[in-house]
C-alpha cells in the first residue's frame, strides 16, 4: 500500500507545533558522561555540582601595586604633612610575607600578594615617593581600604556550578582557578545526515550535464558543528530505497537524530517513504503545514527520531531550524539548542499574500528585521540566506505586512 496517498500510517499535514510534539515524544535524553578537559570544555554540559574545595583567593591580598600598613598610622598623612614608614621587606605575588608589620613599618607589595601580618590596608604607590627603606605617604586609607580577602570570590564548600551548566570560556576561567584541569561532561549529541539523489555531485569534482553540486549535506553537517553536535555519519546515497535502507539503519546504531535530506516528495525518484518502510521505520507524520519545507517526513527507527527533510535548499534549512533544534533541547535539557522566537519591527514591507504559514529569510539587527527581495524567497534558493540570521514567522491567511509593523522572528544567532 503507498502511504504516500492513504495517509494510512502517521498523521498527515500536521502543524509545526504538532510535528514537535511527535517528535519530542521519541527524543531521549543524553545521560551518559565523560571526562573533558577544561581547555577544550565550551560548550559542553557539566554533569555534576562543581564543589569549591578551598577558598578562592586562598589568602588575603593586595588589589594594588603600592605598600601594605596600619591604617592608625597614616590617617593624618597629606601631601603637606607626609607620614614616614620603614620599609621592612618587599612582597612579590607569589611570594610570602616574612615579617609582620608593626607600628611605624610598611611592606612594599605588589598586585596579588599575600598581604603580611599586622597590616590592615594597602596604599597605591602613587601616593607616596615610592622608597625603598623608609617611605613617604602622602594619604592616608581606611582600615581594609585596597585589601582583598581570603575567600571573597568563593569560600570553601560551595556549590560553584551546578549541573546542566552549559560552559563558556567564563565558567573555564572559574574551573581553572579551582585548580581543576577536567571536568565531567555529558556526551555531545551525535547526529547523523544522509543526502539522496542521483543528481548531486561532490563539490570539487567535475560538474556533468544533469548534475547538480551538493550543498545541503555540507550546510546542515557544518550547522551541526556549529552548535556543537558530533556527526558521525555524513554521507549521500543514491536513489535506491534498498541502500538508503541499509543506510538508515546504520546511521541510527551511531546516532541520537538522523536527519535526511531530498526525496521526501511523490515522484518517482522520491525513495525515502519506501526506504523508510523497508529499514521498518514507524511513520510519525508527513507533510507540514508551513512553506518552505511543506514535504517533511518524521519517523522513528529503532527508537532513534529521523526526519526526513525537502531536497530544496531553504525548504531543508528552515525545517532543520524549526524541527530539529527543540529535539537537540529536549536531549539535553539545554535551553541553548531552542528555537528563540521574539518580536521585531518590519523594516520593509512584505507584500506578497502567504495563503499558509510561511518563513521567510532575514536579517535582524536593533529591534527591526529587513527582508530580502521577493524573487529571492524561492525555497531552491540558498544565496539570499547569506547575511540572514532569522526566519520571518507570517500567519496563514496574511495578505501583506507594512514597514513599522510587529512581526515574530526566530532568531538563528547563537548568542544567548
């Protein structure tokens, strides 16, 4: 029986939201870690409480270049009326005090050092005449004035990052000055990408009458790089249902989403609904109600979600925006992978009627999206997504949208 007509296995021209809740239902979650260093850990997710074994920093210290003293001893001190100290040692940052300092005495200290006993403040060396035995202090500083304490930045005991922290080259700095070089992580999402179609030819290779280059499985396997997600399989396929089969299968014993791309529709090159019925893949939905990207497919193989993606360019990167990010969220838990939708003003009018919900290509920037030219907005067309970084959301049934008016973006950066 050909499911492509009967609708008789999944549902059939669902919504968007309808076709990420069938999805979302056969994502599981990522549970399984691994050590990482704290070099290479942006991005990744921690998996445990992160503890602060000691105080941070481990001692008191001098915030400034200058001399450590007794605040009672230079409270009158002015340019006028200078205030003189006996030098007593110098304290380089890494170093330790040897000497207390007593009534009348000062240590020259440098930014980062551990401030000696008896001392209470520390003095910016622009205030004095910089002596190397017996200093001049021209003004005087409150008691702690300039003056670090041990444990100001994280004390002992605490919970310094919790779990399902997603890391940044902040929260690197934070693990290194806990003196931790690893860190437990879970696994990155693994997601493999498979291209159908006889006509598609490697970039770099000769280019035949027929042929095209092929350019959606570069495009979604660099995307994937970009948010951080291993591909483990990366390959095209020819028109035949028995490989891409065999191929499915494979992809989903190596990843946690298989996306395929081309051959989704009802001609009689299409493969992937056979395909998918003989790898013995159950059929989710197919068919969404949105443009581009309207002839998707959703299914799940071996409890591993593949979605099935249009051959045409921005049909397969709007859908792999809209579909696949809130299956990586749900893996991970991390809100980073969801598309963000939020308000823009129009810029320019869009004029063409959408009869059905449709996404068009922009560029968002200080509260107003711009639109590129109506001719570019083909779903086959990939060069006019250059310099958009969003998808415009228009609502069935919109007849036009003027300049000044309020529309929803999915904004596709990946700054949070």
């Amino acid at each position: 029986m050909d499911t492509r007509k009967t609708g008789s296995e999944g549902e059939e021209r669902v919504t968007l939201e309808r076709a990420v809740r069938l999805l979302l239902d056969h994502c599981s979650i990522i549970a399984e870690t691994e050590r990482c260093s704290v070099l290479d850990c942006t991005g990744r997710i921690l998996a445990d409480d992160v503890y602060a074994k000691g105080d941070q920093p481990p001692f008191d210290r001098s915030p400034v270049d200058g001399y450590a003293c007794r605040s009672c001893d230079i409270t009158d001190a002015s340019s006028e009326n200078p205030v003189y100290l006996e030098v007593v040692e110098e304290i380089d940052a890494g170093s330790w005090p040897t000497r207390a300092v007593g009534s009348g005495q000062a240590a020259r200290i440098m930014t980062g050092a551990p401030i000696p006993a008896g001392a209470d403040c520390c003095i910016y060396q622009e205030k004095t005449d910089y002596g190397e035995t017996c200093v001049a202090v021209f003004q005087g500083c409150q008691q702690h004035g300039n003056y670090c304490f041990r444990g100001e930045d994280i004390q002992a005991g605490t919970a310094v990052l919790k779990r399902g922290t997603r890391l940044t080259y902040v929260e690197a700095g934070i693990l290194a000055g806990l003196g931790l070089c690893e860190v437990t992580v879970y696994r990155k999402i693994r997601a493999a990408v498979l291209a159908s179609g006889d006509e598609l030819t490697e970039p770099g290779q000769p280019l035949q009458p027929g042929k095209i280059y092929d350019s959606n499985l570069y495009f979604l396997a660099v995307r994937l790089r970009e948010l951080g997600i291993e591909v483990p399989v990366c390959r095209r396929v020819p028109d035949s249902e028995a490989e891409m089969a065999e191929a499915l299968g494979d992809a989903c014993q190596k990843a946690d989403l298989v996306i395929t791309t081309g051959g989704v529709s009802v001609g009689k090159r299409d493969i992937m609904h056979q395909a998918l019925a003989m790898a013995g893949a159950r059929r989710l939905f197919w068919k969404i109600l949105i443009k581009p990207g309207m002839p998707t497919i959703g299914s799940v193989l071996n409890g591993t979600p593949v979605i099935s993606l249009s051959g045409n360019p921005f049909g397969a990167l709007a859908d792999f925006e809209l579909l696949c990010r809130p299956a990586f969220e749900s893996m991970t838990g991390d809100s980073f992978y969801a598309p963000r939708m939020r308000n823009a003003i129009l810029s320019r009018g869009f004029l063409k009627s959408s009869p059905s919900r449709r996404f068009l290509r922009g560029r968002f920037e200080n509260g107003e999206v711009w639109i590129p030219e109506v001719k570019k907005h083909a779903s086959g067309i990939l060069s006019s997504m250059a310099g958009c970084n969003c998808l415009v959301d228009i609502s069935a049934g919109t007849e036009r949208i003027e300049a000044g008016e309020s529309v929803t973006i999915c904004d596709l950066s990946l700054d949070r």
